[in-house]
C-alpha cells in the first residue's frame, strides 16, 4: 500500500504486522483483514522448510510445517496467498533469505498473472511491484540459521538477484540487510553496525564485480539497499545507533562506491522492536516495552525509520491471536496520528549527549569495519567463526549480567511478585494455537501438486535450473521458468544443493565462554576467596563424575529439526562446558534419528533438546523413541524453548526429565538442574547443594 501523505507533517512509516500460519488461505484472510483495519505494508513469515527450501513432506519439515508463518510450496500457494490482493498497489516485505530468489519469482509471476487477468501490460506491473525481500544470508550464518547452501553460491544468489531486479522490477529492494538478529544473538551496538556494514560492503562488491551492472547505473543498486534493525530498551543508545548507521553508509556510499546523489546514499531501515526481549513472565509488561522500543527508531527524524512492524504482547508466549496484532498496529497508529512527533525536525540536532554517544559507536564500529576487512571481509569473518564467537561472547556477557543482578529485567529478576492476568484468563486460548491437521493437510496437497503438474515441464525446468547453476548465468530467469513450471519450494532447493551442497556454519561455541564475565556472583571465585554459584555446579559436576567413575559428565545439545534459532542452545553449551561439563553440540537441523546417534556414540549423560519454533510435540517423542530402540533409553532428556505448560506436562508424561522454559533465566540454576537429573537416573541421590545456589532456585523467576 502506498504512504499516507499529509504536507503539512512529515510522512508516517509504513505500518506493519508479521504475520502468516497454518496455510496460505488463512494467511489471506489475516491480511485482508489486517489491510481493512489501517495495516499500509504486508510483512510475510515463512514457515522454516519455506525458509530453508524443503517441502511439507520431507523428513526436516516434521512439525515445523505452518508454526512460525505459511507455508509457500508452489505457484498454487502464491496465488493463495495474495488472492484479492493486487501487487501492484502492494507494499510487501517478505522475510526470507536462503530461498530469496525463489519466493520473488513466485510473486513476481503471480504479477504477471494478475496483469494477464486485468488486461494490463506486465513490464507496467512489474515497474510497480513495491517492496522488500530480506535476502540477507551472511546474517542466517551468524544468528537465525535458515540458510541453505554454503556462503559463495548464497551471495551468488543475491547478486543475480539484485543485478536482475535493477532492470526489472525498478522499485524493489532485492536485499534488506539485517542487523535486527545480529542484536538478538548478542551483539553490542558498535558489533551491530560493523558487521551489518561489512556484509553490505560483500554484496555491493559482489554485484559490481560481478560486471552485469553498468557502472553508470551502479547507484541505482546502491538506492535500493534497505536494512532491518532491531531496537531495544537502551532508547538513547538505539536513536546513537541510527544516526552513526546512516553516518557510516552515507560515507562509503560516497568513498568506496561514488555516489553522488544523496537520495541513493539514504539509509532507508525498516525495524522490527526486540521479539525475544519480551518476557514471559508477567507478559503485560511488554505492551510498554515494545512502545518505547518503537520509540527510539521514530523519535529522530534523521534516523527515522521508513517501515515499522511490532511484535504482539504475547509473543513469548506463543503464537499471537489477530486481536494481539490489531492492539500491536494500533500502538504505531497512535503515535504517528495523535501526537506531534511528525510535526518537527530532529530533536537531537545540536545534543552534545546524542552527537557523543553518536561519535563513539561510529568509532569503535570503524574499528571493527576494519578488522573484518583484514580477515577476507564479512563472508570469510564468517566461514572463520571469528563473527559467531564474537556474538556468543557477547550475549554470554549478556546473560551473565541477567543472573548476577547487574541487569534488571523488570518481572524476571526484580519485582517478581504479580497479581494474576486478565489477559491470560484465557488459559490456552490466549496465544493461537495451529492445527495439528495443518501438517497432513500440507503434506497431502504438495502430493496432489505434483501429481496434476505437467510433469515434464517441471523435470525440464530444473535440469535448465541445475546447468544455469554450474555456469556463470543469472540464475533468475532458470528460476521463473521453474516458477512457471509448477516445480516446488524443495525441489528447487533441491537441484542448487546438487551443485552447490550442503553447509553447517561455525556454532562459535569452542571460542566463547561466559565465566567470570560479568560481576563475582556466577562467575569466578570472589576476590575474597568465597566460592561462587558456578563453582559449587563444578564441584557436583566433578563429584558426580567421580561416583560414576568416569573423567568428565559429558552433555549433548541437540537442536533438531529446522528451527535455526540457536542462541539458547549455544548459550547452554558454553555455560555446561564452563560447568565441567564436555559438551558434544554440532549446531542446527539435525534429524532425531541423527541426535540419537551421537548420544549413543559419544556415550553422554544427558541429551539436551533446544526447541523454539513449537514442534516439540513431535521432534521430542522421536527422539524418545529413537533411544529407545537403541537400547539407551537411561539416558535422560532434558528439554528447553517456548513450551506451554500442557505441553510440558505431556512431554514428562512421556519421559522427559526436566523441561525448561526462558522462565528459568539462571542458566547456572540450570546446570544444577542437570546434575540432578544424571544422579536421580543412576541412582545417585541428590548430592548436597550451597546455600546460595538452593535461594537461587527458590526466588520466583520470570521468563
């Protein structure tokens, strides 16, 4: 949808939701509804075998199909999708990366048709087409984890992307580069800007030198490279942040890549306000976090943010309800049209403290640019896991700050006592909850569609895709005829995997530790000498080891499935090993039946299943099952993610040991937890713990 205009303000930001589940069908309706309410842009979840190029019906995809956004399998899902919604009057961020090129091909060929059925002309449509695919894969390596190739052919895929939206689809933003996850996965604002500018600086050269841009028409590429942020609670340091990202890319738009249009050097951001900063505990607190989120990306006119999408009070929680969604577009809706923010230019012009605080990120980010650019630049900082270990450190930091107090995070740390919600009286009902029967549906209809197709035309498509693939070719034209052909999500995915194979990126594990990093109460021995929390979870873990009569407890962090969102695991493997523990952790989308193997090769103590995209009611059980038919069901499961209390309840019934959910934000607490349950299996007996450490579990927690 177009801007609201209003010459006497500045203009509001395009409003979004994140919104799609189930099916396309019902992600329509959601949409059209959402649009009728005031909605001015759509903003597309992809489920994760979309994201990550699978079908409903492969293996990977078992319980993940519809939780986290819709399933788009074919042209027929596109179609779906947008029914009744015409493209060329749409403003449509699609958050996807791996299978980018993919999912723009769809769409633009759902243009196509709706220009054929209106009797338009379709160069005039796709000159329309407004909006933006995220299409950042370097970030996917370092934090969200839906990539699907290896680093060189993924930046491949986004150079022929964008050299081929240049001449075709003149509006769109071919790439959103995206620091949003960066901040999430524990980065610092200074981390943040470097490592979003080093990637923006991989794929800009990329595309110059990949000599399908006329240099004379290499600005347009620079003017179409929007970002994706993410702001947190630190409100002045978040505006700091802004301005020194817009500082910094307007200088190497003009130093390294000439641009001399200041329109083309904008720094045109969209932002998402921090998802996993809302808390499950007491979770009404969120409604005002998200609103002063909102805040520091709106506040400072030069640092405004062109697109603004909200997550809903209860995303903690679970998936949220179109009521919670509405409630999130109408906080931006009040601020852009009851107050008079719009009505001023930027109100930190001239602030020593914001022009400071400014100055300070853009150096210590300049620092960093340079660095990144002795190792090789981003995609090599990447393949060398120095950007993982350096995020993994840092939120290490992070959660170490959290546990010790240094940090408050009001409701989970400090003023933990509540009256009960009214806005859970609901129970259950108070999140949405997908269809068990959306699964089956989807693997049943992506049958049938292959069934029905035109077979050959499908195979034909695909070999054409996999010879492009082995050559130079831009790969977009392979992949509309693709599109066209009726091929699907993972068969195209599919046929760049048997050219390019597989990856598994650095877990920037090994190169992390949390010990000692923040404050005496968990980390270290005080300067007195007085034991602390961690070190009374060593001394169990040692001791146990001993009774057991072997060297080390040794622990195995498995993620399965496709759910890429990998922080809490990588933060349990560092606080285990740090514990004593030897941690067994080979990073994201394993298979159960490939977990199940390495507990019994390894020989471990104890299985620990990361599981934040709400298939834990399958992936678990099939993991139990898997031990079991190994003859290694003694060894315990412990469980963690975004689990509702029912479905914990299940999963014990079933023979889960522990289940952790983010309201057990001692990760410390945690360890000792483990220790517990070893010893309960072997018949141990509970070993004794400090004083300290039983306080700790005995003080209300939040999240």
């Amino acid at each position: 949808m177009p801007y609201p205009t209003d010459d006497s303000r500045d203009r509001p930001w395009v409003m979004r939701t994140y919104a799609g589940h189930s099916s396309a069908k019902a992600s329509n309706e959601l949409y059209r509804r959402n649009l009728a309410k005031g909605q001015t842009g759509l903003s597309v979840a992809f489920d994760l075998p979309t994201q990550t190029g699978y079908d409903p019906d492969d293996e990977l995809a078992r319980g993940e199909v519809g939780k986290v956004g819709v399933p788009v399998s074919h042209i027929g899902d596109m179609r779906a999708l947008f029914d009744e919604i015409p493209l060329d009057e749409a403003n449509t961020s699609m958050t996807i990366n791996a299978t980018a090129m993919w999912m723009l091909a769809l769409y633009t060929t759902v243009a196509d048709e709706q220009a054929d059925a209106a009797g338009k002309d379709r160069d005039e449509v796709r000159a329309k087409l407004s909006g933006t695919t995220q299409n950042d894969i370097v970030k996917e390596y370092l934090s969200r984890g839906t990539y699907a190739f290896p680093p060189a052919p993924s930046v491949r895929l986004i150079t022929d992307m964008i050299a081929w939206t240049v001449s075709n689809v003149p509006k769109w933003n071919p790439i959103n580069i995206c620091s949003y996850h960066l901040q999430e996965a524990g980065a610092t604002p200074t981390q943040e800007v470097a490592f979003t500018i080093s990637t923006a600086i991989a794929v800009l050269d990329a595309v110059r030198d990949s000599g399908q841009v006329p240099e004379e028409d290499f600005g347009k590429v620079v003017g179409r490279i929007s970002f994706f942020v993410n702001a947190g609670l630190h409100v002045i340091e978040e505006i700091a942040k802004l301005r020194a990202f817009a500082q910094l890319w307007d200088e190497l738009c003009q130093e390294r890549y000439g641009v001399t249009d200041p329109k083309m050097r904008r720094f045109r951001y969209g932002v998402q306000v921090n998802s996993l900063g809302l808390t499950e505990a007491q979770p009404e607190n969120n409604v005002q976090r998200i609103v002063l989120e909102m805040l520091a990306v709106t506040l400072s006119k030069d640092a405004r943010a062109r697109a603004v999408q909200l997550p809903a009070w209860n995303e903690a929680l679970g998936l949220p309800r179109p009521w919670d969604q509405q409630w999130a577009l109408r906080m931006q809706q009040v601020l852009a049209y009851e107050t008079d923010l719009l009505d001023y230019e930027d109100i930190f012009e001239g602030s020593h403290v914001m022009e400071a605080k400014t100055a300070s990120i853009v150096e210590g980010a300049r620092a960093e640019i340079a660095k990144v650019a002795e190792m090789g630049g981003a995609v090599a900082a990447v393949d060398s896991g120095y950007m993982k270990s350096q995020l993994v450190s840092s939120l290490a930091g992070r959660r170490m700050r959290l546990e010790s107090g240094e940090d408050t995070v009001v409701g989970v740390n400090k003023f933990t006592s509540t009256e009960p919600s009214p806005l859970q009286a609901e129970g259950a009902e108070a999140i949405f909850v997908v269809d068990k029967e959306v699964e089956e549906q989807a693997r049943e209809a992506v049958a049938a569609w292959r069934a029905d197709r035109h077979d050959q035309g499908a195979k034909a498509a695909l070999d054409r895709l996999a010879e492009a693939a082995g050559g130079t070719e831009n790969l977009m034209d392979a992949t509309l005829e693709c599109a066209r052909a009726g091929v699907t999500t993972g068969e195209w995915a599919g046929a760049l995997r048997g050219v390019y194979g597989s990856y598994r990126a650095p877990t920037g594990v090994t190169a992390a530790s949390s010990s000692g990093s923040a404050g005496s109460e968990n980390g270290d021995a005080t300067a007195d000498g007085t034991p602390t929390d961690l070190d009374e979870v060593r001394r169990r873990v040692r001791s146990t080891a001993d009774e057991l009569g072997v060297a080390a407890l040794r622990m195995l962090v498995g993620k399965p499935g496709l759910d890429g969102h990998s922080n809490g695991a990588e933060q349990i493997a560092v606080r285990a090993r740090d514990a004593g523990f030897e941690v067994i952790y080979q990073g994201i989308r394993l298979t159960p039946g490939e977990i199940v193997a390495a507990a019994v090769q390894e020989g471990v103590h104890v299985v620990g299943l990361s599981v934040l995209s709400g298939s834990h009611l399958e992936v678990v059980p099939a993991v139990l099952d898997g031990l079991a038919r190994a003859d290694a069901s003694d060894i315990p499961v412990v469980v963690g993610g975004i689990i509702p209390p029912k479905d914990a309840e299940q999963l014990q019934r079933l023979g889960v040991q522990r289940v952790v959910t983010p309201k057990s934000y001692s990760l410390t607490g945690i360890m000792g937890e483990f220790v517990d349950v070893i010893r309960e299996v072997h018949g141990l007996g509970r070993s004794e713990r400090s004083d300290g450490e039983e306080q700790r579990e005995e003080t209300p927690t939040g999240v």
